[in-house]
C-alpha cells in the first residue's frame, strides 16, 4: 500500500557566482519491503556516488536533508540517469562536477538502503521535483543549486509521486 504526503515547503534555489535566484523544492510517499541484515551493515557514507555518468562539469549541486530517513538523490538528463548521491538523515552533501544541462530530479527516502539492489528496503518513499534544474558555466560563472529535502518555512516546491517501477535505478 503506498500512502502519498507531500512534504509541502522545501526550498530549492539556485546561487550563480554572480547571484541568487530562488525557486521550488521537496515530498515523499511510502512503501515497505524487508532487508536482509548483511544489507543493513552496508548503508553508505554520507555525500557517496552511487552512479556518475557525467564528468568535467563545473555545476555545483547541493543537498540538505533535514528529514530523519537517508535519501539518494538522482539527476536525469534527457533519458540518461547522470549521477547519484546518498545523502545520510540530518545530513549534507554536494557534487561539484555537474556537467552543462538541465536536469530533472528524483529522489528516494528510507530506511535500510541495499546496495545491490540500489533502493531503500523499508519505508521507501520516491518523489520528483516538478521543476528542472538547468547547469550552465560561462568563463566568470557556474550554477550553484541547493535541494533542501526537508519542509521549510516559505518553501514553494512542487514534487509529484514516482512509482518505484519508474524511479531511475
């Protein structure tokens, strides 16, 4: 059974080297299945890769995740996942080599991560961002995006639920 709440108010702004501009961010929605405890004792380390298909960009991303579950957040260029991040409860973390682009983002929230099987293995909750965020580096300056996953007070993000048969794995 999948019980979907939006995590209504999350910030997502993005910081030139040059200037601020702020937009949307943050949800979730749950879903169960057991772990095996070897799984457990392999829960990653907080800002770890666990897919890059891009390199040499300059865009910065950055991730705060205020909630209580580990999360990984995934970027989608076109059709192409590009890169992965876990990102520990109560955490930060960053990629500082986003390639040009715009991006859609995913991300998963829960408990128990398995790496071989690359998803959370209880109470799993998959959301998107309905806005894209977009990469670019000129010769003075690069884009510098900041996800908080967590509500905030003034947040206007809009996230949709993903079915976990369509989460980018």
């Amino acid at each position: 059974m999948i019980l979907l709440r939006p995590l209504a108010g999350a910030i997502l702004a993005s910081v030139l080297l040059t200037g601020y501009a702020a937009g949307p961010a943050a949800a979730s929605a749950p879903d169960s299945v057991a772990a095996a405890p070897a799984e457990a004792a392999a829960r990653p380390g907080n800002g770890t890769i666990l897919y890059d298909g891009i390199s040499g960009g300059q865009g910065t991303l950055k991730i705060k995740n205020g909630t209580r579950q580990d999360a990984v957040v995934t970027l989608v260029r076109g059709r192409s996942k590009a890169i992965s991040l876990y990102v520990r409860a109560k955490s930060s973390a960053s990629v500082n080599a986003v390639a040009d682009g715009t991006y859609r983002i995913y991300f998963t929230t829960g408990y128990k991560f398995s790496t071989s099987k690359g998803r959370f293995t209880q109470n799993a909750v998959y959301q998107r961002f309905d806005d894209r965020l977009r990469f670019t580096t000129t010769s003075t300056n690069s884009t510098i995006w900041t996800l908080t996953l967590n509500p905030v007070i003034g947040g206007n993000a809009r996230t949709s639920s993903v079915d976990p048969k369509d989460f980018p794995s």
